[in-house]
C-alpha cells in the first residue's frame, strides 16, 4: 500500500509546489502614477492529507487498492505596505481589539500631524 500512496504524492507534491510561492504572502508590488508602490501581504493557510486502502481479494490476485489526496490553500490580505514620497506606512485590514491598540497603531501619524501643526 505504501507503494500506491508514494505514488500519489509523486505526483501531487510538484504541481502543489506551483500554488505555494513567496507571492502568496507578499504580494505583487502596485506602482501608481504618482510612484507611490503598494505592496500587499497576505496570511497563506495550507493544509494537505493522504490515505489509502486495500482491498481484499483472492490469494493469487494482487490487491486492489483505492485512495485519495486533498488539498487546500487560503490566502487572507491583512496588509498593505505604502511606499511613497512621504514615507512607508502599513496599513492593516485587521481591526484592533481594543481603542489602545488603535492609538498605538496611529500615533506615528499623530505625531507627525501634531509636529506639522507646532512648527507652523
């Protein structure tokens, strides 16, 4: 049974490595017209199984076998990473928790908002 099964992943195993590349995760970077780059990034869940069985037959017969591989891939964007004349800043889609979380992701822009406004 062994033998079937390895067969089954021979063959699967390369054109899954195909679906699983490094642009999953970190996307095409984006160019605008202005030359600001938008690059996406993105949580890539995998997961893959195997199984198989023989059947009984008679004793001079060789053994039937049945079996199967499944497999599946989820991408989630949760980022962009903005690259621009201003700087780079990321930008989650997740929501935050809790309103700490919020202040402690936006208080580099506060600050600068803040700064922009007192050297006037």
């Amino acid at each position: 049974m062994s033998e079937h099964i390895h067969r089954l992943l021979e063959t699967v195993l390369p054109n899954l490595k195909g679906i699983i590349d490094a642009e999953s995760v970190i996307g095409e970077p984006i160019q605008t017209p202005d030359g600001t780059v938008v690059i996406p990034i993105c949580r890539t869940n995998f997961g893959f199984v195997t199984g198989g069985t023989e059947f009984r037959g008679s004793a001079s017969s060789v053994l039937p076998f049945g079996g199967g591989i499944g497999a599946g891939v989820s991408v989630t964007p949760v980022a962009f990473l903005i690259i621009g004349p201003s700087g780079v800043q990321t930008v989650s889609l997740d929501s935050p928790k809790d309103i700490y979380s919020r202040i402690l992701d936006l208080s580099p822009q506060l600050l600068d908002k803040l700064k922009s406004l007192l050297d006037r």
